[in-house]
C-alpha cells in the first residue's frame, strides 16, 4: 500500500465520523411542535453539514485523485440523498427534495471555496504536493 494511500485511509476517518453524527441526527424523532427558529436552524445545519463533508472528503482525497473536490462533491451528494431517504423512516420526519438542494448548496459552497484557493495556489501550499 503506498503513503498516499495511508494517509488517504488515516484522513478518511474525519468525513466518516461527520457522516456517522449526521446519520445520528438524522436519525432523531421529529418534533411536531417545533420553535419557530428550528426550521431556520435545520436549513443552516443543512448547508454547513454539507460544505464540511465536502471539505473534509477533498483533504482525506488530496494526493490520491486528481481533483479531489469533485469526487468529494459526488460522495457528499450521494450521501445526501441516502440521508434523506433514511429520514423517510424515522418517526415524525420526511425525506424531502428541499433539504437535499440546501445539502447540495453547502456542497458547491466548499467546490467554490476550494477551487478560489487552487486556482491562486494558496491550497497546493497548504497541501504540500498535492496532484
């Protein structure tokens, strides 16, 4: 196995755990009388979820693809959705096509935000030699 693959599979425990804490809340009983705020919290909770995922998948894949914010964009994605479906089977909660476009808006936040700091070369230095 070579040490990009090391670190690969060393670094992939971060966007695991943050899977595994998102598949916990998601697994949480609705609230049928929720606060006004929650919804409001949920949709930020949705988007920043999101943009980490992505962000931690694009630094455990640095090094091992070539453009690793686009892999990490479509395991984020793919994630999402599974989510969502799993929601359709806790108690008082739904699956639905509105959470998944505030998970995708968090994820092209983190496309945008990585691709600025590659294209001005801030994230190879960050990165050492990364491909």
């Amino acid at each position: 196995m070579s040490v990009r693959t090391r670190r690969a599979l060393r670094r992939s425990t971060a966007p695991v755990v943050l899977m595994a804490l998102i598949f916990v809340l998601s697994s949480i009983p609705g609230d049928t009388e929720a606060a006004w705020w929650e919804p409001i919290a949920r949709t930020i909770g949705h988007v920043v979820e999101y943009a980490g995922l992505t962000l931690l998948w694009s630094w455990a894949l640095a090094g091992v693809v070539r453009r690793p914010v686009w892999v990490a964009a479509a395991v984020a994605l793919a994630y999402a959705c599974t989510d969502e479906y799993h929601q359709s089977f806790v108690e008082n909660r739904a699956g639905t096509v509105s959470d998944v476009a505030f998970d995708a808006l968090g994820i092209v936040i983190a496309v945008v935000l990585v691709e600025r700091l590659r294209a001005t070369g801030r994230l190879r230095r960050a990165e050492g030699r990364a491909v």
